[in-house]
C-alpha cells in the first residue's frame, strides 16, 4: 500500500511540475524587457582554449549601465 501511495504522489509532483512550468513558459518576457534596468559589472573573466582563467579588466572590475524601455 505504501509502494501505492508513493506511486500516486509521484506521479502527482510531476503532474503539478508539468502545469508551473507550461505557465511559467506563457508568461516569459522577451529579451528586450528582461534587460531593462540598472546592471553592475561583477565579473569579466575570460577562458581560453587551453583552460586558463584571466580577468580582462582586473580582479575588481567596475562598471554600470543602464537599459531603457524606449531604447
């Protein structure tokens, strides 16, 4: 009986699982909108072919921009 359950609230988990993620999928923004706002440089490192790490501008780098709606 137990084996039972764990079967049905499974397949429950992945039934929910299955109707957020349909939801969450209608409702995506486009490109344009989700970059909108106020962004900080925290990072701009660099990989090269043969696995090694550099940062390109420093290990502390600074930086802003800011995207607006209008363009």
């Amino acid at each position: 009986m137990k084996a039972l359950n764990a079967i049905g609230l499974s397949g429950l988990t992945v039934l929910v699982l299955a109707l957020l993620s349909g939801a969450a999928f209608s409702q995506q923004k486009s490109l344009k909108d989700q970059l909108v706002g106020s962004w900080t440089l925290v990072s701009a490192s660099q990989m090269t072919k043969e696995g090694v790490k550099s940062d390109r501008r420093g290990a502390n780098p600074r930086g802003r921009a800011v995207f607006e709606a209008d363009g």
